[in-house]
C-alpha cells in the first residue's frame, strides 16, 4: 500500500462522500442481515404449526432490532405473523437495494471526481517538467501514464474501496449473528476461510509484478502506434507499412502474453473462491442436519446460516477481485509515482513586484558551457557573447555547431553547466519563467501546430484570439495572409493534426505570424525559413526588418540575408564562436564567413 498511499489526500479531500457512502454501504448490510433472522424465526413458527409437531421452546437470540419486531408480531394470530413477515422480508429488500444505490452515487461518483483531479494533476505536472524530460521519456508511455495507469487507480479509488467497505461490513455483521445464536456450527462452517486468506497472500504477489510487465509492455503499444500515426507519411513514402506492422504485432504480442498470463493468475481467485463458499454451505448443510435431528428447535438457525452463507458468497468472490484492484492499482500508481516524484532540472523563482516589468534585449552569454546530459554531446563550450538592446543579431553555422542550443539556453529549456546568461544584467534563473518567456518570441527549428484553427494558431501564445485585424496584420508580415486567405475557411479554417493541411513553408510562415502577434521586446527565429523560396524569403526579411525595429533579435540561419544590416554575425563552430563582427569586417577577414557570402553570391547568380 505504500504506493497507494500517494492517493489518500483525495480521500481526505472527499472525506465527506467517503464517510457518507461507507455509511449507506453499512445500513445496506444492516438490512440485508435482518432478512435472514426472520426468515429463521418463520421457519420456526411454521415447523411449530406443523400437525403433530412438538411444542419447542424458541430461545433463540435475535438482533435487538428483530427482538423488537419478534416481539409485536408474538400478539398476531399465525396467518398474520406470516404476511407481517413476508412484507417485511420485501420491505428491507427494497431498503437495502435503496441504500445499495445511493453508495454508488456517493463512492462511485468520489472516484470519478479523484479521477479527474487525478488527470489534472498529471497533466498540470507533465507542463511543469523541463524538456530534458521529454527527450528521455516517450509520448506513448506518458499518454498511458495518464490514461490507463489512473484508469487503474480509479478502480481502487472507487469500485475496491467500496466491494472493501461491503465485505468487512457484511462479514461482520454475518459473523456476529452467527456467533449469537450457535458458536460450534459458526466456527466449523467457517474453517476453510483462512486457507483463502492464504492463497490470497501468495497470488497477490504475482499479481503485482505481472500488473506491472503489462502497463509497460501496453506503453511499449501506444508509443509503437502512435509514432506510426504521426509518421504515416514517412512510411509509405519508404513502403515500410510491413516493417511497422511487424514492430507492432511484436508489442502486441508481448501486451498478449504479459496479459494472459496475469488473466491465468488472476483466475486461481475465483474458483477458490467458490471452493471455498462450497464447502461452507456443505459444511452447514452436513453438520446442520445432524444437529436439526437432534434439536427440531434449530431448524430456523439452520436455514439463517444456510441464508449467511451464501450472502457471504459475493463479498468473500469479491476479496479476489478487490486485492487484484489493489494489485493493479499499486503497480500503476507506481508508475505515476515516478514521474510525480520528478522534479524539474529548470526550477521558477517567486515572482516579485520588479519582475513583472518588461525586459528590454540586453543580453550576455558569459563562459557558458553546456552538455546535453542523455547523449552526452556538449553544445557549447565557454561560450561568451553580449548583445545590446535593439541590436540585430545573425548567428550563423553548421548543422550542430550549437545555434539552437544558444537559444533554447535564453529560454531556460536547459540551464547552463557553467556560466551563466543575463538579461538586463540578472541571471536567467533569477527570473520567474513566465515573465522570460512571455517577454520573448521564438520560433523554432522544428515548426508544430496544433488542431486548431488558423486563426488559433496565430493567437497561440496570447492569453485569448486576438481580433482579426491584428491577426491578418501578423500574418501579412509573415508572407501568408493571401494563401490563407484562400483557404476554404479562411482564418477559420482547421489546420489538422500537426497543421497536416498545409505545406511546410505555409507551417514556418504561420509560425513566424504566431511569434510577431505578441510583439515582444526580444524574438528569437531558429533556421525558420528553410522551407520558403528566395522570393517569399526576401519579402519575409523585408517585413521582419520592420517589425524588429526598436527590438532585440536574434536570427539563427545557415544562410546569410544580405538585405539586413546586422550590427553583428556571429559564426559559430564546435560550441565556440570562430567570426564575430559586421559584415564588413567579416569579409576583410577572409575566413568562413566570406567564402560562405561568395557560395551563396555565386549560387544566386547562377539561379
């Protein structure tokens, strides 16, 4: 239970629906228990008026709720005892089935609300947790996490806690009547539950371990078909779908054979179980009978225990079922626990009054080092740069020369090994990450949409869409606003899964429209016009130069646009900076950067 243990501040929160459906779960039993008392005491009452039956005298103890009722219908005539009973008999029926429903709607309901708070709390969790997290955890494995893994728990939360609060109820109440009118014959029809016990001890065991190969093997599943619904396009373009279909049926078999044999486990429960129940109603039946022909007066008890037994038939099924709740429960929350218990690498200072203002671009990389920690490659190594507020910035290199890195560390995705970053002269982890985030726009290498529509696309990062003017604004200085325009839907229109409707060069353009809507003082664009034409590139640039005036910008490429004056180029290589300076000084050095501008002079001419 010590995983479990994770789940018991949301019954303190439902403390109330707990206490109030554990208490409609124990009158329920309270009245179904009293049905067998005056079944007993009718028996006996007939065997009395049977013809030639001995006069016998009843000591039989009842319930003080029987006695009572024992007592007021001892002044009825026989006929009259017999329909008092018979409509009582029906009238706790329909109070237990009355008090059976309302523990539904109180524990069953608690449990889809834990549910709930459960998936916003995981949710709410995994937006906390820094993107070192995400490139060593699989998207399939975090969807069953908060999915399967909490469905799971939910069963423990709601259906096992209340099937828990019903057996210990009912056997309780079973026992102590049983115990009340004959100590032999309870504890002889009673022995074989401790081997039940005993067998559950040792399955349970099992259970647990096998729970929790199935939840990884059903991970290994979905992020199988969910890379294989993201990447549809690749692999048919490759003709790969037998490939992938061979990964899949691999997963599923191994989900398979993890969940029969957890389902062949479970299984030894319940015919246990009703071996169990079985020998008990013989046992009553056997030794019942004997004592009936001894004692007539005990025919009544005989039938109560008949009657006990096998309402204790569900509820001690049902210890089966509720440890294999438990079991499963466990290893899930397990599961849950370990990303739960995951703290972020990027912590966020308490905000202050002075960090709600707005940071103007002053920013210095000093001496930053930093390795990505789960491939071990180190980006940047002593790297120092600074720029000023409202300078244009053109940072070029190689794929890998650590241009992206740069500017996922001004985010504070990943935090500098040494060094440290500066904005306004205070340190990036000394700044709430909403007010650093919000007071930049980054598009990024890798473009992603969301389903939604264009016009929500665009109004991504403001805290509502925005109006229209402003969004056709953006987009027109993004190079888009005709195409989308065309779209059937105009800004209205669905962009799909990913922006699958549009092509790539429409997905960076939209991007780039979604960056400039929030007018920041700092914007930051990684390699994001890769997908458009020289044409298309030169009008972007053109409008770019507008819109970055006054502001701080950072423009990661490994092109160089000639129709920018940037106040400095950057070239970066092997984490370090080899060029730095204006373009003139670059080309008087005749080094990387010149040879580059002459390539791509030459390229442009011949094109």
């Amino acid at each position: 239970m010590k995983h479990l243990s994770a789940a018991n501040k949301y019954f303190w929160k439902y403390r109330k629906r707990l206490l109030i459906g554990a208490f409609f779960v124990i009158a329920s039993n309270y009245f179904g228990v009293l049905a067998p008392e005056i079944t007993g005491y009718i028996v006996n009452k007939v065997q009395q008026h049977l013809p030639g039956a001995a006069q016998v005298n009843n000591k039989t103890t009842y319930n003080s709720t029987v006695n009572f009722f024992v007592a007021w219908v001892e002044k009825l005539n026989f006929t009259q005892v017999v329909l008092v009973c018979s409509l009582t008999i029906l009238l706790l029926a329909l109070l237990r089935g009355l008090f059976m429903f309302m523990m539904r709607q109180t524990l069953i309901v608690m449990s889809r609300l834990i549910e709930f708070d459960m998936k916003n709390e995981v949710y709410n969790h995994y937006q906390q947790l820094d993107a070192g997290f995400y490139k060593v955890n699989r998207t399939g494995d975090l969807m069953n996490r908060i999915s399967e893994d909490i469905s799971r728990v939910r069963m423990y939360t709601g259906p096992a806690v209340m099937y828990f609060v019903n057996l210990v109820s009912l056997i309780a109440f079973c026992v102590v009547n049983m115990l009340r009118k004959d100590v032999y014959l309870s504890m002889m029809v009673l022995a074989p539950l401790p081997i039940l016990a005993i067998t559950i001890y040792f399955v349970n065991t099992l259970i647990h371990k096998k729970s929790e190969q199935v939840q990884g093997a059903l991970s290994d599943l979905t992020t199988n078909a969910q890379e294989s619904y993201s990447g549809i396009r690749v692999i048919k373009s490759f003709v790969q779908e037998k490939a992938m279909l061979y990964f899949f049926k691999a997963n599923s078999e191994t989900y398979r054979k993890n969940a029969i044999g957890l389902a062949k486990t479970e299984a030894i429960y319940f015919p246990s179980m009703t071996l169990m129940v079985g020998l008990s109603t013989l046992l009553t039946i056997l030794i019942g009978g004997n004592m009936a022909l001894e004692h007539p007066d005990k025919i009544g008890i005989i039938v109560e225990f008949v009657i006990y037994i096998n309402m204790l038939s569900f509820p001690v099924t049902a210890i089966g079922s509720v440890a294999s709740m438990v079991q499963r429960a466990a290893a899930s929350q397990k599961r849950l626990n370990e990303f739960l218990q995951t703290t972020p690498n990027i912590q966020s200072p308490a905000p202050t009054a002075a960090d709600t203002q707005q940071l103007n671009g002053d920013i210095a990389f000093n001496n930053v080092s930093f390795t990505y920690q789960h491939t071990g490659i180190q980006a940047l190594k002593h790297f120092n740069l600074t720029i000023k507020e409202g300078q244009k910035i053109l940072v070029l290199g190689r794929t890998g020369s650590g241009k992206s890195t740069m500017a996922q560390l001004l985010l504070r995705f990943f935090d500098a090994n040494e060094g440290n970053i500066t904005i306004n002269g205070k340190d990036l982890r000394n700044i709430p990450l909403h007010n650093l985030r919000n007071n930049i726009s980054y598009v990024p290498q890798d473009v992603f949409l969301f389903s939604d529509t264009v016009a929500g696309n665009i109004s991504f990062g403001l805290p509502h869409i925005a109006d229209m003017n402003t969004i056709t604004h953006a987009a027109t200085m993004a190079g888009i606003h005709q195409e989308l325009s065309d779209l059937p839907n105009g800004y209205e229109t669905m962009v799909g899964e990913r922006g699958v409707t549009l092509s790539g060069g429409q997905k960076q353009r939209l991007s780039i429209a979604r960056a400039l809507i929030k007018q920041p003082r700092i914007m930051v664009f990684d390699d994001c016009l890769s997908a458009v034409d020289a044409k298309t590139e030169h009008l972007i640039i053109n409008n770019l130069y507008k819109v970055m005036e006054n502001k701080t910008a950072i423009l990661i490429t490994h092109r160089i646009f000639t129709v920018l004056n940037f106040d400095q180029i950057v070239i970066i290589d092997e984490g370090t900076i080899i060029e730095q300076g204006t373009h003139a000084e670059l080309m008087a050095l005749k080094g990387y950067y010149a040879e580059l501008y002459q390539m791509q002079m030459s390229q442009d001419n011949a094109a």
